[in-house]
C-alpha cells in the first residue's frame, strides 16, 4: 500500500502572472514610461513558489524627474490586483538618468525588483 497523497486533486495550473504585473506596474508608472528590460526567474522557498521579476523602466518628457520621484514614493507600497498571486515585495533598486544631457526629450531609468508568490 503506497502513502502517496492520492491524486485525484492536482494541483491546478497557474498562468503567468507577469503580463498583469507589468500592466500594473505601466499603469501606476503613467504615461511616457515604456519598458527598457525585463528578466522572470523562477523562485521557490520552504512553503512558498512563485517568481522574481527585474524590471527597467525609462521615463521620457519634461517633467520625467517628477514622475521617477512619484513612482518611486509609491510603488513599494502600492496594491497589486493579481489573480492567484501576491506582490510579496516590490523594491526600487536604482534610479539613474541618461548620461547624454543633450538627449530630447530627456530620460530616467528605473529600475526595480518585484517577488510574487501564488496565492493558494
């Protein structure tokens, strides 16, 4: 007799939630962001799994400092709506503006570390 937990409730697949992240990561950035990079990782604890997602932002426009600083008061804090997952930590990791003074309109980098975990 086998002590296998049975197998008539798997586990039910997730989808990918990076698509809704960087929706919402767009949305709360405003507009004139784009995104300059992008890497996924997977990322698994004792109790926990879920991925590691590393973002560069670039802001473009005038008033693109203004914004860098507004995006970065509020997204650690911020709300994320993501089915079957959870924005566990969301950190800015650096902010830097492009070395080229002349460039036009101007930009700011952003860059930033989100972890999310699957909700169960």
């Amino acid at each position: 007799m086998s002590r296998m937990a049975p197998t008539d409730h798997p586990r039910p697949a997730r989808r990918d939630p990076h698509k809704r992240l960087m929706a919402s990561i767009l949305a709360l950035a405003g507009p004139n962001a784009s995104v300059e990079s992008i890497s996924v990782h997977p990322w698994a604890s004792a109790t926990f799994q879920g991925s590691r997602h590393k973002i560069v932002l670039i802001f473009t426009g005038d008033n693109a400092q203004q914004r860098v600083a507004l995006f970065i008061d509020q997204a650690p804090e911020a709300e994320f709506a993501i089915n079957g997952h959870i924005v566990a930590d969301l950190a800015i990791d650096g902010r830097w503006t492009d070395p080229n003074a002349a460039l036009d309109p101007p930009q700011v980098r952003v860059a930033l570390s989100a972890l999310l975990i699957e909700d169960w």
